[in-house]
C-alpha cells in the first residue's frame, strides 16, 4: 500500500483478519480497512480509574479515554481534536444531554449538527485524519467513501465539509432513506462533498465501498493520481473510540446524581445496525466500566437478534424498509470485531467466518464462541408497529416524544425486563431527534399523517424540545435531487474527480 503506511510496524492496533499486522492508531485511521477487508482493533485495553473520570467535564473525559485507545499521538494533539470538535458545534456544552425517562435514563445523542448520534464521532473523525496526515506528512488528497443508510452520510458530509486535503464522496440507497435525511445530505454546502443515490439498498452501497477499497488496482491507480482511499464508515477505527467516551460520561453523570453509587453495575440498550455504538459499549466495558448488560435492540430487519441467540448469522433473508431506516441492514461489519473477541483474537477463524458470509450469505459460531456472544449482549426485535405504539405510551406516560430508533431500543428495553425482571439501572440511548423523522413520529402519537414541514410543527406544539437548527433551515430551502447512479459506478465517479 503506501509507502507511510508499512514503515511504522508498532503500535496498538491489529487486523481481525491477520493479527501478525501491527500498526499505530494514525496508520488505522488513514486506512479505514486493513488489507483483505479486516477491520483493526486495539490489542491491549487497559481499566481506566472511575475515581479520576469521575469529577471531569465531557471534553476532559474525552481526552482521558481517548488516550486510551490513540497509541501516537501527543495529548496536546488530542486535546487539539477534542477542542476543535466539540467546542461550537453542539447545543450543549457538555455534547451528550442525560435525562430522567421513567424508570429509566435517557441519554440524548442527537445535540449535534445534524440531530443523529454520528456527529459525536464524526466531528472528531476528520481532526483525527487531519493530525495523522500531518503526522506523516501526507500531502496527497485523501477520498472519504462513505456508505450510509441515512444518517452517517449527513454527519460525514457536515465533519468533513471544507477540510482541507479531503474529499468526501458519499453514497445512500435511493428512496429509502427518509425525506429530511436526503434533504439534509443533497443541501450540505462543502465545497469537497458529493452526494450520490444508489439503485439498491444499504448493504448495496457498503458492499461497493468495500470492493473499491479492495480493488489493489484501483488503489494504485488512484496513488498515481495522488489521492488516498479512506472511510468514514464506523469499520473506521476512529469512528468507535468517541463513542466510548458517552458510556463513560453517563456512568459518572449517574453517580454525581445519586442515581447508583460508584461501583454499581449498569445496563445499556442500544439501536442498534451496523453494531458500532453497541460495540463501543462492549470497549468501554473492557476499559473497566462496570456494566451488568448490553442490550441490543434491533428493528424488523432481526438479523442480529437472530445471531445473538442462535449463534448463526444468516443475511439471506428478506430486507425490510422500516420507520427506523438507520438500523435497515443486514451486515453488520462491527460484528466482525466482537468475532475477534469471540474466537480468543484468532484472525484465521474470523477469516473463514467473513469468507463464508461471503460466499454464502452466512456463518455460524462454535459453542464457546456462542457462549461469551451471549453473556455480553441480549437482543430484543421490535417491528414498526411496537415501534409506533412505544412512541404512543412514551409520549402518553412521560409527555416525552422519542424518535422511531429510540423507540425501537424501548420497547426492547420492555421485553428485556419482562423476561428477566432484572432492576438494575438501565440507560437507553437516543440516537435521533424526534424532528428527523417527523410524519412517522406525528402517525404513532395523533394518530395523522401530515406533511413533513406540518408535522414538524406539530412535534413543535406537543413537545418542549426546540426545533433543531439544522432541521429549521431545511424548512425553507427549495427541493433538490439526487444524483442517481447504478452499482457499478462508483470507480467512474472517483475518476472523474481525479481530472
Ligand atoms: C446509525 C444509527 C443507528 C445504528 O447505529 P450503529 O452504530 O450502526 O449500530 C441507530 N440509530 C440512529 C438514529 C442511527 O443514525
């Protein structure tokens, strides 16, 4: 690959497809994925102090944790990130909000500026590949590929707009991401974004991501154009660490309040599609963050609560188009890294698992295998029509009005009490605002079905949550369209910039 890229042999990262790579955090963020399609992980986690994460603010805790995962950069560079990231773009000073819902905990990630949970990684993701092409002084552009089934593309398009150096190209399955989302992501005005719709579904798109960053010819081809192949897909390293850093926050937050007391176990439900936010959960686990359950809530498409309690991941199946278009998928990359875990790190058995889904649509674990998959997570379904009635009783009950993803995670919140009638404290994570998806949200709780823009400001006069900005702008901008493209035409669109 590049010649940066091979020089630097430590560090603390590997592949989950040949762990006789090492590489440093940089090197893993500027690749996005290791050759022949292996994520990279951390190899040593090492237990943080609660004591000390306890009395800091968010961005203090940021760099705190964040140290943990970035093994060559100096703090002062992180602090740098963390700054530049979060210090005007989100409504709150403190990036996440943490809120009382019944029994409950509420943790709101959608504060930021495109109201879904991806801005808090993804104000961070492009500081981290800004640093680490300085670093290594890479002067060639560098091309985010970006699969998205709603809601990392507008995040992506928003972190990296305007970055020097980068391009982001991002890809979304056409008519099935929701009105606003497309909107937000064909209205973004970044001078280095392009926003394409693809005949297909999201599996479609990330599929033709990850055949582009696998096509060596192609790679070589774009290095002789300058220009480096990068993603800004949660398989991108640097994309999970900022997640981590929430669950650590919530934990203390909880504390200070006297919810539970220091040392308590907690659970986390998570939304859950492409298994990185549950994932990172699973990391802040590993850092020493007293977790009793991580709950796993999935939509229609039940591919991973299937895998959860059978141990055998089978995509072929019908894909459904939900109200929660952000978890519609079927591969899951991230699984692929709990795999690792899984199998006790031996990258020949994640391999043979990854060249069987992919040649067959499926996998399946051996007993121990399956046995630790269960003991860290549970996992719930919840079809569209929970999904509307739990956004009906929660607004009933609590005059709070979720998004459909929040709601998935609460209704499966429900099940997993019913089944286990466990009390430990439980934080539900929301990942979107209510006002992205607003006709679905205004159907669960009235009861009709109104346009988008009335919808809003229904949602407006039943709620005390302000409109977001962003979602305000949108109101009044004309309509725009997308760009169409087949699946075959991704190479064309890169070279063609290369002109
Ligand atoms: C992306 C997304 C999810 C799923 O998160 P993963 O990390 O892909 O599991 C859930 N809810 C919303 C609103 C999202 O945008």
């Amino acid at each position: 690959m590049n010649k940066t890229r091979s020089k630097n042999m430590m560090g603390n990262y590997t592949s989950t497809r040949n762990n006789k790579i090492k590489t440093t955090f940089s090197n893993a963020v500027l690749q996005g994925i290791s050759e022949n399609g292996g994520l990279f992980v951390p190899i040593n986690l090492h237990p943080l102090s609660l004591e000390v994460l306890l009395e800091l603010s968010y961005q203090e805790m940021a760099i705190a944790i964040l140290k943990a995962f970035i093994d060559d950069f100096e703090e002062e560079e992180i602090a740098n990130c963390v700054r530049k990231a979060y210090s005007h773009t989100f409504s709150t000073s403190n990036v996440v909000v943490i809120n009382p819902l019944a029994d409950a905990t509420l943790l709101e990630l959608y504060h930021g500026p495109t109201s879904a949970f991806k801005d808090v990684a993804l104000q961070l993701l492009p500081q981290f590949m800004q640093t680490a092409k300085h670093k290594h002084q890479i002067k060639e552009d560098t091309y985010i590929l970006t699969a998205t089934s709603g809601d990392t593309g507008k995040a992506a398009l928003e972190g990296f707009k305007n970055i020097e150096g980068i391009q982001v190209i991002c890809l979304y399955p056409n008519q099935l991401v929701s009105k606003i989302q497309e909107k937000q992501m064909l209205t973004t005005q970044g001078k280095n974004t392009h926003v394409y719709a693809v005949k297909g579904n999201f599996d479609d798109c990330q599929r033709m991501v990850k055949e582009v960053f696998n096509d060596s010819s192609f790679n070589k081809k774009c290095l002789d154009h300058n220009i480096q192949l990068s993603s800004a897909n949660s398989i991108n390293i640097g994309r999970l660490c900022p997640q981590v850093v929430y669950y650590f926050y919530t934990y203390c937050q909880l504390v200070k309040n006297k919810t539970i007391q220091l040392g308590d176990e907690i659970n986390f439900v998570v939304p859950t599609g492409n298994f990185g936010n549950i994932l990172a959960g699973y990391y802040a686990k590993k850092l020493g963050l007293p977790i009793h359950q991580l709950i796993c809530a999935s939509n229609k498409n039940d591919v991973l609560t299937d895998f959860i309690r059978t141990g055998t991941y089978n995509r072929n199946r019908e894909f459904h188009k939900t109200i929660s278009p952000s978890m519609d998928i079927l591969v899951s990359s991230n699984v692929e890294r709990f795999i690792y875990e899984c199998c006790t790190q031996d990258s020949n058995r994640v391999k043979e698992c990854m060249d069987d889904l992919t040649k067959t649509g499926s996998y399946s674990l051996l007993p121990d295998e399956l046995e630790l998959l269960k003991k860290e997570f549970k996992s719930y379904t919840a079809d569209d029509k929970m999904t509307k009635q739990t956004i009906h009783s929660c607004f009933n009950k609590t005059n709070r009005i979720i998004d459909p993803h929040t709601a998935v995670a609460l209704n499966c919140y429900k099940q997993y009490q019913d089944e286990t009638q466990d009390k430990t404290h439980t934080v539900i994570l929301s990942t979107a605002s209510c006002y992205k998806f607003p006709t679905d949200v205004v159907q669960a709780i009235l009861g009709i079905t109104l346009s988008e823009e009335e919808a809003i400001l229904s949602i407006k006069k039943n709620s005390s949550e302000e409109i977001p900005t962003n979602i305000n702008a949108l109101i009044t901008m004309d309509d725009v369209y997308p760009n169409i493209i087949k699946q075959d035409e991704l190479r064309d669109k890169i070279l063609e910039r290369m002109k």
